[in-house]
C-alpha cells in the first residue's frame, strides 16, 4: 500500500488501543477514531482539513501485549523501550504534544 501513495494515514477504528508498534514506521500519520458510530463524518473533517484534529489519548497507548494491562498508574516514569508507545493524554493538534521520537526497540 505504502509504495502507491505519496501520503499514507491510517485511520485506526477501535473500542481499546492497539499494539501498532511494528507498523507504525509505515504511515506518514495515525489517526485513532474510536468507535464514532454515526459521527464518522468528523473524522472526514478533521482528514480533509475543514476542522482542526483535537483531544487526547484517554488511555495509556502500550508499546507491546508484554506491557499490558498498562495504565496511566504503572507506566509512570518509564523511559525508552520500557515506556508506553504514547502516554496517557497525549494528543496532538491544539491538543498541545509534541512528537515522539520513538526508540528503536528489538
């Protein structure tokens, strides 16, 4: 898919956060969506620029199923491949994060 496009954004239609880890290299952007039910149009909004991407992660995004459960509460303080792919609240936009440069974790 990647090599057919010269922007590639995957739109991630999920109940729970998932490991993404080792796909996440493949995409220019990742847009979590959650489950918006019949508020999809928003997210049509916010990927063809007529609104502006806000809000936070409300969960702590784990790095690998070996992290899990994980939570705001036990990933605190860790750093480099031991902390969560994004922390809780992380968001950009206005939501205000900077990107993460993410360790190279084997």
């Amino acid at each position: 898919m990647r090599s057919r496009v010269d922007k590639l954004i995957v739109v991630i239609l999920s109940g729970r956060p998932l490991v993404i880890t080792d796909q996440l290299a493949n995409a220019d952007a990742w847009v979590e969506a959650w489950l918006p039910g019949t508020e999809g149009e928003g997210v049509g909004d916010v990927l063809f620029g007529d609104k502006t991407f806000v809000g936070k992660l409300p969960y702590t995004w784990p790095r690998s199923n070996a992290q899990l459960p994980i939570n705001e509460n036990n990933s605190a303080g860790k750093t480099g491949c031991d902390a969560p792919l994004f922390p809780f609240g992380y968001g950009l936009g206005e939501a205000g994060s900077q990107p993460i440069v993410q360790p190279s974790c084997q």
